[in-house]
C-alpha cells in the first residue's frame, strides 16, 4: 500500500497525514465543503454529503482531507454501547474561512469568523490544537459535561431542520426557495408586559411589569416562485427540558413579541410573522407543549394559532422498513417537512403552515 492509501486515522488527526496532504489542492467540493460547515455551524455527515452533492464517497474523502490538514473539525457522540456515531463536523480553524474567501471567490465579510474563534477557544483547548480532539469525547479526559452535550445536540437539530427546509426547497423544481436564514444571538430580544395572575378564577396582568425574553432559534422565509413575497417564520427547537411553568412563560413571549407588539417590525424589520413552529422530540412531548399553548397566561382567553407544534419522530428518525437506508428519514423523502404533520392549540388534525407546494 502506498504512501497516499494508507488509512487514515479515525478518531484523531495524524500528523504524517497532515504532512502528506498538505501539499492537495483544495478543489471546488473541498470548498463547497467547507461553505456549507460555514452555513450551518456545527452538521451531520449524512446531510453534510447531500448539501454538497455530487458522489458521497468524494465528498466523504475531501472531509478526510481537510479535517487531517486541521481545516475542519468533527466529534461524534457515543451510544449507551460505547458504539460511535456518525461525525459531526464544525469550523475552528480561521485559515479555513481565509482559504474559502481567497479560492473560492467569497466576501469574507459574509463569513462569521468570530464564531470560528470561539469554537477554537472552546473545543479545541490544547496549546497546539491538535490533542484535545472531540472525536473523543465520551471517554478520558475530553468527555464534555451535560450542559455542553446539551448544546451540540440541540444545535445539530437546529442544523437538521435548516437542511431539511433546504432539501425540500431544491426538491421543488423551483417552485418554493428558502429566501433566508437566520439563527442564534443575534434574533435575541424581550418584551416588557405586565406581570400575570390568576384572581377569582382568571389569570390578569397587573400593574408591575416584567421583563420576558424572546429567543428564537431560527428566523427563515420561504417564498413561492408565483408570489412576490416571501412568507417568515420563527422556528424552536425543543428538547424537553423545561417545566410547565417555563414553557407557558416561553410560550407567552412570543405571542406578546409577534402578536401584541409586533416588536418584529423593528427586530427583524418584517411585517408579518406566519408561525412559530416548535419541534419537540417526540409526540407526546409535542402535545404537551400544545396544551401548554392553550393555557389563559399564554394569550388570554383565546389560544393563538400562532404556534405549530410537530415532532422529530414525524421526519428525523430512521425508518425501520428500510434498514438499509443510511440517515435520517427526510434525506431520502425531503419534502414530508411540507405535509400535514403540524399541529395548532386550536386543531385536532394535522395540517401544515409550511404547505407551499398546494
């Protein structure tokens, strides 16, 4: 076997394979690669490879390239067996972001490089950045705590759902565009309203104000091609780790930001908020957060058709008449993220705010 064939280690960077690859070009896919990591802060192999397109084992061989050359960076969690999963792959490297703007033609102003900073400071504490790898983690002296497991995962829900929206939108033949999306600290804001009550039976706000945050994971628009404007959307991602009384109080801010306030016009500068869709993990759960929608703290009397609740179950999970199939199920069948798997506190069937393609 030669130099060039021999296999790369899985689980950490070697540095005769750096060595050896340093002199690759980067090539379109290399920097496609790298542009789509970019996009959505931390993915999935398995998306990873169909945003990029092309032959997955390519692409699969590019992502070895530039991970060994410590271009891009990738962690997998560990199940109860100890068995690996898939990778998960981030930016932590500014020479990545430096090379893509420098080949492949793109503003480096659109890039967010404090963000690739930050995941240097915070996942890749060693000296030389090269022994603390998070494909580890799970087992020694790199395993994360709970609050940062935590995170990762709540963020790579944010990514499955961004690209599932991508892959049902490029398998519309045109006919529906994701026109933008946003997400983290930047949509963060809060809304300043009367404290709430419950008084002879009815919940009233008083005289004495509170402060309510409005975060948002996402904020995306999605438009038609036979209308001039697009639809917005704010977007949740739930991992069932609140109690009733934080839900509704979560529940409550966006309906006074959107609704009561329309603090969106000067937040976001848009004039209408479709929905906000929440995804939860499992149906149950979904329900829970619906009746929660219903409660009188939330917008009073009437529940608000605002909110549209569904579960990762619906879309996310692998579907257990094809076990061959790698991925999740919407790979293969993107555009079930437009069907009728939604529901409001006000319906019993389900129905979509999402359904561009009727």
């Amino acid at each position: 076997m030669s130099k060039t064939q021999q296999r790369l280690r899985k689980f950490s960077r070697d540095p005769a394979a750096a060595t050896r690859l340093a002199s690759r070009h980067l090539t379109n896919t290399s920097l496609a690669t790298i542009k789509t990591i970019e996009r959505y802060r931390v993915i999935q192999t398995s998306l990873l490879l169909k945003l990029v397109g092309g032959n997955p084992r390519n692409v699969y061989r590019h992502l070895q390239v530039l991970y060994h050359r410590g271009l891009v960076n990738r962690f997998c969690f560990f199940g109860p067996s100890g068995r690996p999963g898939e990778f998960n792959y981030f930016l932590d490297n500014p020479k990545a972001l430096e090379l893509l703007a420098e080949l492949g033609n793109v503003d480096m102003d659109s890039l967010d490089m404090e963000a690739v900073k930050r995941n240097r400071e915070k996942w890749t504490p060693s000296p030389d950045h090269s022994l603390a790898e998070p494909a580890e983690w799970g087992a020694g002296p790199n395993e994360v705590s709970e609050g940062q497991r935590y995170f990762l995962r709540h963020e790579l829900m944010i990514s499955r759902f961004h690209g599932a929206l991508e892959l049902a939108c490029r398998a519309s033949d045109g006919r529906v565009e994701l026109a933008s999306w946003r997400q983290g600290a930047a949509l963060w804001n809060r809304v300043e309203a009367g404290r709430i009550r419950r008084e002879a039976g009815r919940w009233t706000e008083t005289d004495t104000t509170e402060h309510i945050a409005h975060r948002p994971d996402a904020l995306f628009s999605l438009k038609r091609s036979d209308e001039a404007e697009a639809r917005h959307y704010l977007y949740e991602a739930d991992r069932k780790t609140s109690n009733s009384s934080r839900l509704i109080e979560k529940l409550r801010g966006h309906f006074l930001f959107v609704v009561k306030y329309k603090r969106h016009l000067e937040a976001y500068g848009l004039n209408r908020i479709r929905a906000v869709l929440i995804e939860t993990l499992d149906t149950k759960w979904a329900e829970v957060l619906r009746q929660a929608a219903r409660h009188p703290a939330v917008s009073g009397r009437k529940p608000s058709a605002l909110f549209w609740f569904t579960s990762s179950e619906f879309f996310a999970k692998r579907s257990s008449t094809e076990p061959k199939r790698h991925g999740p199920y919407f790979l293969e069948n993107p555009q079930i993220i437009f069907n009728k798997l939604w529901l409001t506190p006000l319906s019993e069937v389900g129905d979509s705010p999402l359904s561009l393609l009727d």
